[in-house]
C-alpha cells in the first residue's frame, strides 16, 4: 500500500486534524481547543505512524493525566490498530515511571515491592514525624508540611537544599527537617509517594545514562496529552526521554490550564517552541461539542486573558438556544431551581445523566445536594467519599500492603492492633522508636521483639502478628493462591468480619463493602491474566483518582468541582454562584495571574455544555457560616447580552404545595426589608389534610405510578418509601416530590 493510500483512510478528518496527523516527525504542538478532537487525533496519529510502519508498536510511548482517559486511548487503538495496540505503552505519567522503577529501582536502592504511599498514608507519616520532632501541629500543620515538600520535589529540590535555604528561617527549617525524616522513613518502608514516582525516575536516568539510553532508543515517537497540566518534573523526564530523536508531539490548550495548586507549569506549553528548537505549531480550533452560543461565550470569557497562544475555536453546530442566566435569592433558592430544571427535563424525556452541576468550592455542594435527595433525584458526587477511602476497606489494603512490603511501616502500624490484638499503641511506638535508631523498619525489630528488654512483656503477642503476617506471605510467594484466595486467606486468619460485627456500626454494609474488594480483585485477575500480580493491583487502586470511577452510563446526574470536569461533556450544564468573591474566588481577585487562571477555569466550565447552559447566581449567599451580598461575576459581565437569557430577576423559586400536589411554585413578593433577607428560610408545609399512608397510590410527575411501602413522621414532614411500577423503589420527603394520591 502506498503513502497515498494510506492517507486516503484518514479522509474523515478536517484538514487540520489531518496535518496533524501526518505530521510524525520532529517536535510539534497541538493546540486543541476545547472539543475540537484531539483524542480522535492522537489515536489516528498513533495508527497511521504504525500503518507506514514508521516503527514497531513498542516503540510508541503516549501519555495522558488519568487512568480513565489512558484506557480511553488503549481501547481506540488496539480498535483502530488490532495487531499490535496492546504493545504500545499508553498509560499515566505516575504508572509510567512506576513501571520503570518496578524494574530498575533497585538501582536507587528500592526492591521491585516498593510501596506507593496515598495522601492519607502521607498524612500520618508526617504527622507522627511532627509529633518525634516535637512540633506543634497548629504551629505547622500537616497539609503545609505536605504541600511545602511537595513544592521542593517539583523543583527536584532534596531535603539537603532545603535545609540550606532555610538556613535563616525558622519555619523552612523546622519543614526541611521534617522533609528530611520523611524521606529517610520512606526509605526504610521501601515506599515512595506520588512525587517520587517522577523525581526518582529522573534521578535514575541523571544517575544511570545507560537506563535513560535503553529507553531512549525504545521510544521513537513521544506523544503527551494535556500538555499544558505538567509540572517542571513531568516536562524534564518526557524532554530527556526525547533527547535522541526528537519526534514529541504534545497535545494541550493554554485556555485550559487550571492546576497550577498542583503544580502545573503553564509555561511548558508557552515556551514550546522555543524549548524544542524547530517545533511546528497545529491548531485545532473546530469545535464539535457544542452549539454556536455556547462556543461564542466561551470565546469572549476567555478573549479577556493576555497571556495566551491565541486561537479562537468555531463550529458547524446549531446556534442553539441562549444561555440562561437565572438569578435567584439565596443558595436555598438556587438549589430548588436547579432541581426544578432537572424535573422538567426529565418529565419532557432527558435523561439523569444529561445533567452536571458545576461549583467552584466543594461547599456549595450541600443545599444541592439537599434538594435533589429531597425530589428524589438521583446523583453522585464526584470528588466524595471514594470507595477505596472506606475504613474497612482501607484495612483490608493495608495487609495486602504488608503481605507485599512487610516493611512499610504506615500501613503495618494500621493492621497491628486491628482486629484487636491485645498490642498497645505503647509497644508500637517503642518499636517504631528503636527502628528509626537502627535505621530498621517496625516490622524487622518486632520480629526478633524478645531480644529488645523494652518490648519483653508484648513480645508473645508481637509473635503472633508476625507469625500470622509471614503466614500469609509464605502463601502469597508459594504461587498456590491466586490474589482473591490469598484475600479469603486474610479474612479468615484475622477473623475480620467477625471484627466488624461486633465493634462496629453498620456492619452489613460494611461487609458488603469488603466482599466488593473482593469482587474487584476477581475482575482485575480477569482483566490482567497471567500478570495479575499483588503489586500491580496495589499500584493501580493506588493511582486511581475518583474521576476514574466516574460511570457515564449511570442515569445519575452528576455534582462536581470545575476543576473534576474537565475532560468532560454533558449535554446540559449548570454552572452555579456565578458570583465575584466565589467565582472568581476572592484570593485571585488583586492577582492578575490567579485571575487569569480563575478565567481559564470558567472557560472549562462553558465548554463543558454541549446543548444547554445555565449560569446560576444569588442576591445573598451563606457560606461558611457567614452570610453577604452577592455581586455578579465579571465573568458573567464578560459574555454579550445577546448571547444571554436573563431570568429569575424577580422571582423566587421553591419546593411549595398547591391543592393537595406538591409543586415547584414563584414568589413574586420581593423582600421588604434587608433584614428579610436574612431571616431563616422556612420550609413550606403539606396543605392540611393531605396525608399518606402505607397502600395508597401515588403519581409522581417524572417516575409515573407507584404505592407507598411506609410513611415515617419526620418533623413537619413525612419520609415515604414508594415503589413505583418503572423505577423501582424511592425514598421521598412529602412536602417535597411533585405527586398526587390515587
């Protein structure tokens, strides 16, 4: 097949997106804009380097922010290129490096078991470091602590340099010592957190240029999704690993840059060209996601920044209708439009999950999140309560942890005691003690516990821990059990469940909650085969950030912070306190630099709406405990009148009752006085008279018949539990849910 036929099958493609494609040698940016395609892009550029058969597909190494959207990638390409897809290394830039260090960390002194710490592993590490340091943790708190050595391995700054910059301030000082036991016990536990996977990974490179060699020559084609989120760290291992033939391809929006509290250098794809001598530079600047006027506002917000590439992005798509700017008193009353909205889509036939409520603070989620349970509408909060951030199930890793790395400290330290095992926090520490003068781990010293005269009396106990723990590696490294076996192995020899009956609160559903983990141990020894190993299923739920579990085919709608919803679509999008001093925050407000990143986020919450957009705001706001007038966003004032449908300027909305029907209904009546608006809002009542009771039958507006299974009194309210005929059974407030009996 010639060059020319080949090209032929990318036809599909806007003439950009080909040169894109077909680019293959040499640095080159990508400037894709919001739904312009650039995944589309990336996996096409990967078949057609493969299909001209430029190189081998080991030879491709494509790298992207999360575990869902490296999937995502893995899965269009062995569709696009079903021999050979599975070859190309398509992950993480933390999986990467881990999969580099797995197999020569040794070299740094880390066997191929290292662990890989979380933030809450992290927390306690440095917590008990402040507490043998003597540091007063209000005096330096652990998240500072946390973030200052996070801040230092970005800049590939050692505990060594930071000690010498601290030199003359008492606060630097005191966090690089603490920087400086944090990692010597890191060391010892043989364990690593997020940071180090990368920094280390440098630091092998830098100190064995044959290893940086091996994967040099490997990888010939480099390709690096949203370019424009890496840090100083990310941007030195892809530009050592492209040293020797130069062919990167970073693929990443200026606009949409936003992390820079994580460390995200926005420079790295301002300077490109100027890094990578000879770049080109592609833009991608048709949009496919969403309608005229939503790409419009987008366009205008954004045209107020000054530090930028530049492009502006169009499409072929409907003009569609306005953007709605609904104005509301109060969060109570923004809520209850909100969930007014939902309803009337779903009853006129939308779907749950065509909706997402978009927030800049976590803390706007609560009187939301109160009025959708109210109207039985389901949702999910991204960014909530994770799955593996469950206690008993954050128990059970902590001894697949310890059968992997008996020397990881953290985790040993949770287990010990837990079921209880007669083991006082008093011969844990005085373990933990004698270890860090040793240079040993807990683990190492507890197992010859009766040679230390201070660990004498609980050395029998100690025994038995050790006894059971090197029991279960006996068996993990017999090759006897497979990983959901050894999992039973733990829950039968520590007697778990049984723990959980009788010293816990809600039992069951933590039980649940364990036989779940065991169900995913069974579908990633499916997934995985013969590779299925502890250590690779460890670094993967270790890796694992919530979006990653973010279920699209869920009917549910979603709730999330700006930040969580990039990278992602919804049909219909709510963007709520579209208000100065919450968006854009108050701390970027004197800042042009934070401001402009403020900016950026809003034009990642626009381009989230595919058909309809809503931009929400309040007259008064309570957050925090405090409650203050609320003045529009410049954002808002940013996009055109002609682009906006302004509603809400006179009207409030609430959960009200008509005629025995529970209904949203509009209060015309605008506050008298300011202290009015103030006053505690107050719910409205049943009309008298209207009662449910266990058999009668209901019509809800959106989920059709349905018969009331219990009624339970809740103050002025009544909690029924309804099974409708379509949806199955719901449990609903009275005053609440838009229904009529039967």
């Amino acid at each position: 097949m010639t060059q020319a036929d080949i090209q032929q099958n990318f036809n599909h493609m806007n003439p950009m997106q080909r040169e894109a494609v077909f680019c293959t040698e040499g640095p080159l940016l990508i400037l894709a804009g919001a739904g312009s395609g650039k995944t589309t892009v990336l996996v096409n550029r990967i078949a057609y380097i493969l299909q001209s058969e430029l190189c081998r597909p080991w030879n491709i190494l494509a790298i992207t922010f999360t575990n869902k959207a490296a999937g995502e990638l893995k899965e269009r390409i062995c569709n696009a290129v079903p021999e050979g897809g599975n070859d190309i290394w398509a992950a993480t830039f933390h999986s990467t490096c881990a999969r580099i260090l797995r197999r020569y960390g040794d070299r740094l002194g880390y066997s191929s078991h290292f662990t890989v710490y979380a933030t809450d592993d992290q927390k306690r590490l440095v917590k008990d470091i402040l507490k043998q340091l003597n540091i007063d943790e209000k005096l330096l708190p652990v998240r500072s602590v946390m973030s200052e050595i996070s801040k230092a391995k970005d800049k590939m700054d050692t505990p060594q340099d930071m000690l010498k910059q601290g030199e003359y301030d008492y606060r630097k000082l005191s966090i690089a010592k603490v920087y400086e036991a944090y990692q010597a016990r890191l060391k010892t536990a043989d364990a690593m957190d997020f940071d180090d996977l990368l920094c280390k990974t440098v630091e092998l490179f830098e100190q064995f240029p044959e290893i940086l060699g091996y994967y040099q020559n490997q990888f010939k084609y480099i390709m690096v999704d949203e370019y424009q989120d890496t840090n100083r760290v990310q941007y030195r291992f892809v530009s050592m690993l492209a040293e020797k033939y130069g062919n990167i391809c970073v693929v990443g929006d200026d606009d949409q840059s936003i992390y820079k509290f994580r460390g995200a250098t926005i420079e790295n794809i301002l300077s490109f060209e100027n890094t990578f001598k000879g770049a080109k530079i592609i833009r991608l600047e048709q949009n496919y996601r969403s309608t005229k006027n939503i790409l419009n506002a987008a366009n205008e917000v954004i045209s107020n920044n000054t530090v930028r590439k530049g492009k502006t992005l169009w499409t072929d798509n409907p003009e569609g209708e306005k953007i709605e700017l609904h104005t509301c008193e109060d969060e109570r009353d923004e809520a209850a439009f909100i969930a007014k909205t939902i309803m009337d889509g779903v009853a006129e036939g939308r779907k749950y999950s065509d909706f997402a409520i978009l927030y800049r603070t976590n803390a706007q989620s609560n009187a939301i999140e109160q009025y959708l349970s109210r109207s039985g509408i389901p949702h999910r909060i991204i960014g909530g309560h994770r799955f593996y951030d469950r206690e008993e199930i954050r128990d059970m890793i902590a001894y697949l942890q310890v059968i992997n790395n008996p020397h990881d400290d953290v985790r040993l330290s949770r287990i010990i005691n837990v079921p209880k095992r007669g083991i006082g926090a008093r011969s844990l520490q005085v373990a933990a003690e004698i270890g860090a003068g040793l240079g040993e781990s807990i683990y190492t010293i507890i197992k010859e516990a009766e040679n230390y005269p201070q660990l004498s009396r609980s050395a029998g106990k100690l025994k038995q821990f050790v006894d059971l723990i090197d029991g279960l590696i006996e068996a993990h490294e017999s090759e006897d059990y497979s990983l959901a076996e050894l999992y039973n192995l733990i829950l039968e020899h520590t007697g778990y469940e049984n723990y959980l009956r009788v010293e816990k609160e809600n039992a069951d559903v933590r039980i649940e909650n364990i036989e779940e983990l065991s169900s995913n141990i069974i579908k990633f020894e499916e997934d995985y085969g013969d590779e299925a190993e502890l250590s690779a299923f460890l670094e993967e739920i270790s890796l694992m950030t919530d979006i990653d579990n973010y279920d699209a085919e869920a009917d549910t709608c979603v709730m999330m912070t700006l930040h969580s919803a990039k990278g992602l679509e919804f049909p219909v999008v709510f963007i709520t306190g579209m208000e100065d001093g919450l968006f854009p925050s108050r701390l970027s407000m004197d800042n042009p630099e934070e401001l402009n990143e403020e900016r950026r986020l809003a034009y990642v919450g626009i381009t989230r709406a595919k058909q309809r957009l809503y931009l929400t705001k309040t007259r008064t706001r309570m957050l925090f405990g405090t409650t203050s007038y609320s003045r529009e966003s410049r954002f808002v004032k940013e996009i055109p009148d002609k682009l906006l449908n302004k509603t809400g300027e006179s009207k409030r909305y609430s959960f009200g009752t008509q005629n025995g029907t529970n209904a949203f209904s509009s209060d015309n009546e605008r506050a008298s006085s300011v202290s009015s608006r103030f006053s505690t809002y107050q719910k409205p009542a049943a009309k008298a008279g209207v009662t449910y009771s266990v058999g009668d039958s209901v019509l809800h507006k959106v989920f059709g018949k349905g018969l009331v299974m219990s009624a339970e009194k809740m103050g002025n309210d009544t909690l029924l539990e309804i099974a409708f005929d379509k949806v199955g059974t719901k449990k609903l407030m009275a005053n609440f849910c838009k229904m009529e009996k039967l």
